[in-house]
C-alpha cells in the first residue's frame, strides 16, 4: 500500500454514516457531531431564500454562525442518510435460478427495495 493506510471496520463505520444525500440528489456529509452538513454550492444555493433575513443577500455574502445557536435550519429539506449496507447477492441469485418467470424475479427484487 502506497501511504500504508489500513482503515478499521470502525472508521469505514463511521464514513459511510457521514455520508448523505441532500435534498433528493446531491451528495453530501456530516462535519460535526452536531449535524452540520457540508454539500456543494449548486446543492443549496436555492435554498437560501428560505433561510435569510429581510434585507440579506446570503448568496452573494455568504453567512458564517458563531454559535451553534445562530445556525439557521432549512425548512422542508430532506437528507437521507446511509444507516447499513447488507449484501443480498446470494439471496437474489437464488430466487433468480427458482423463478422462471420474468415478473416474478421483477417482483421480487422491487419487494426487496421497499424493505
């Protein structure tokens, strides 16, 4: 390995739950324990509006909160979070040499999605 780094189950753990996705589409992370979430400009740009004061202009000047408290919270965003990863290759295969039919394999691997 070239910079010799060997990550641990714990920190691939804790990557893969930083990890989001931002308002139906753009990729996102955590950066603090506190739910502060950090995403590209084009991501939350139209969001803004929803956020400033009369009289701001957040795109143009940007905003920076001191504290904690000062954080402003975006109405009606949803993020979505990646909680696990289970591995269903074998489970699909199975069904997929039982079932001859089409719909049926089709019906089950959308079965499985909405677990």
């Amino acid at each position: 390995m070239r910079y010799n780094f060997k990550p641990t189950e714990e920190w691939l753990n804790k990557v893969q739950r930083s990890a989001l996705q931002f308002g139906g589409g753009c990729s996102a992370a955590f950066v603090s324990t506190d739910g502060l979430i950090m995403t590209n400009h084009h991501c939350g740009r139209n969001k803004l509006s929803s956020i400033q004061d009369e009289g701001e202009n957040l795109l143009k000047d940007g905003f920076y909160a001191e504290e904690l408290e000062d954080e402003r919270l975006v109405p009606n965003l949803y993020v979505d979070q990646l909680i696990s990863i289970t591995d269903v290759t074998n489970e699909v295969k199975e069904v997929m040499k039982k079932e001859k039919s089409h719909n049926k394999k089709l019906q089950y691997v959308i079965r499985s999605k909405l677990r």
